[in-house]
C-alpha cells in the first residue's frame, strides 16, 4: 500500500515514480511486521515531501511536516481505531505467507 501511495503522490512532489516505488518497496504489510500500516507510512512520506523544503535539516524547518503527520495519524485513528496493518485488516500479515505478498 505505500508503494501504491508514495508512487500515485510522490510525483506531485518532485518525486519520479520508479524511484519512490523502489524506496518503498520493503514497507508493505506494515513493514512485513504488521505495524504500521504501508498506507499510513506512505502518508506520512508524502506529507513530508509536501511539507518540507529543499532545506529539511533542522527540527524547526522539519516542524511543519511533523504537525502534518500527527494530524493525519490522529485523524486516521479516530476514523479506524488503529494504525497498525495487522488490527486494519484483521489478519497477522508477519506471518511468512502473507508477509510474502
């Protein structure tokens, strides 16, 4: 699911397709782990990119990214009760059958 939001919204911001489908390609299934969900982190990138500058380098110039992430991860829990992948789809995708999809 990153993959999938990182390539649709990366190119808005600046980012090429192949190269943001390649950065997330190891996140999916909550990071084969079952946590965090790939849509939520794909969120959080893109927020990021949106957000953020060329210069990024200081907590001050990265805060509003940081405001945006915790306001869609609050929101993204009110209206799903959870973050994590393995609570959202209600399977354990860690496990060595799912976590290969």
């Amino acid at each position: 699911m990153l993959a999938a939001i990182l390539g649709a919204y990366g190119p808005a911001t600046g980012w090429m397709r192949r190269p943001a489908l390649r950065v997330a390609a190891g996140f999916g299934s909550g990071m084969r782990m079952g946590d965090t969900c790939g849509a939520v982190t794909g969120a959080f990138m893109v927020l990021g990119l949106a957000s953020c500058g060329e210069s990024c380098g200081t907590a001050r110039e990265r805060q509003p990214a940081c405001d945006a992430v915790v306001s869609f991860a609050a929101e993204f829990r009110r209206r799903h009760g959870t973050l994590a992948c393995r609570d959202l789809l209600g399977v354990d995708v860690s496990t060595p059958r799912l976590a290969q999809r």
